[in-house]
C-alpha cells in the first residue's frame, strides 16, 4: 500500500540563505533521495522515482503551493540511479512560487551557502493535493489563462515556479505517484504508474524562451 499523506510528518532541514538585501528561506529534506533520476528528455524532462522519493515530491509540492516565501529543493543528483533510465544530465529539483520573484540564476550562489541548516517537520493536511474539476482543466487550455508553471534549468537543477493555483492543479497527479502507484506495481509489477505535469503554456500558446514542456515523473520501483 501507498503511503497516506495528509498529517504525515516530513523531516526537512531549513537555511536561511542572504544575498545582498535578500534573504531566501530554502527546505530541503533531512535525508536526501536514496533512488532517482530527473534529467532532460526529449519533450521536457523526465523523472523516475521509488516510493521514498514519490512522497518527497508530493510534500515539496504541497509546501510549494501554500509556501509564497520558501523555495524547496529536492537534492537528486547523487541519488542511486535507475539502471534502465540512467541517461541524460541528472537534475536537482527546485520548486518555488512566483510571489518570491526569484531568478533562477541566482540559484548557484544560494544551493553553496546552504550549510548544514537547522532541522524541522512539515506536517501538510490532507487537502493540500486537491482534485481539479474537468472545468479546471479545460479553462488551463483558454488562451487568456496565465497560472502554468514556468520552467527554467540553472546550475544543474529544474526549476518549476508557479502560483498555488498552478502547482494545485497538477498536485492530484503526484499524490497518486506517493498513494497509489505502489498498490498498482504490488498487483502487476509491469504496470506503467506516472504522472504527467504540463510546464509552460500550452503549445498553441507556447513562447521562445520557455517552450510547452513535460515532467514525465515515473514509478519505478
């Protein structure tokens, strides 16, 4: 079975990182991935995670969304790789909301001066993985629709910055990595589990700097 995630604890350390007049608050878990791989693919990136590392994202993603003024970061480069995906420049990931106005650019100086940070807990409720209604998701196609997720990669790292409306509307796709991939792959082990995260404007709508992309993030353990 998947683990449950609303009132689950997760242990993350917490840095408070300034840079000139600014002063970034970054979360990032207390262990470390033990088996991923998040690297640039074809149409955007992929992902490929076990059950350990699916609950990490599902709870970065929730803190993201209800958190204007942190910027999580999930460390993934070191992790074990997938031997059947292990290909492409490996990625860390960062997601942040759009409140922080954060460049990306400037992740490099804030990921050095990190250090050893202070530990904490994050407890989210159950709704913070919420269900979008079908006409959620048909109004993210209008072309005056403006909360997608943006996408940059800075200093080997993914970075999705979003509004909470944004990440809401994927976050039900992630909760089911976390819950109910497991259950799947215990009843048929070759069951293709995955969620697909739309970054960017769609493509009828999509800009030179930041293309229509994907995070495929897959099941694989």
């Amino acid at each position: 079975m998947g683990r449950r995630l609303g009132g689950s604890s997760w242990p993350v350390v917490v840095s408070t990182v300034r840079l000139g007049p600014h002063r970034y608050r970054v979360v990032r878990p207390a262990q470390a991935p033990a088996f991923a791989s998040l690297y640039e693919g074809r149409l955007g990136a992929q992902f490929c995670l076990d059950q350990e590392t699916a609950v990490m994202l599902a709870q970065a993603w929730g803190l993201a969304a209800r958190s204007p003024h942190t910027i999580v970061h999930l460390p993934l480069r070191r992790a074990k790789l997938p031997t059947h995906h292990a290909w492409g420049r490996p990625l860390d990931l960062v997601l942040l909301h759009h409140r922080l106005a954060f460049p990306p650019s400037r992740w490099k100086q804030v990921r050095s001066r990190l250090g050893a940070g202070r530990p904490h807990r994050v407890v989210l409720p159950g709704d913070a993985w919420p269900v979008p209604s079908t006409a959620e998701h048909e109004r993210t196609r209008h072309r005056e629709f403006r909360d997608h997720l943006r996408w940059d990669v800075a200093a080997d790292t993914l970075i999705l910055t979003g509004s909470r409306r944004a990440f809401e509307l994927e976050a039900d796709q992630i909760r089911i990595l976390a819950e109910e991939c497991p259950a799947h792959r215990a009843r048929v082990p070759e069951t293709h589990c995955c969620a697909e995260i739309g970054m960017g404007r769609t493509w009828r709508q999509s800009d030179r700097r930041r293309p229509s992309a994907q995070l495929h993030a897959e099941y694989s353990r």
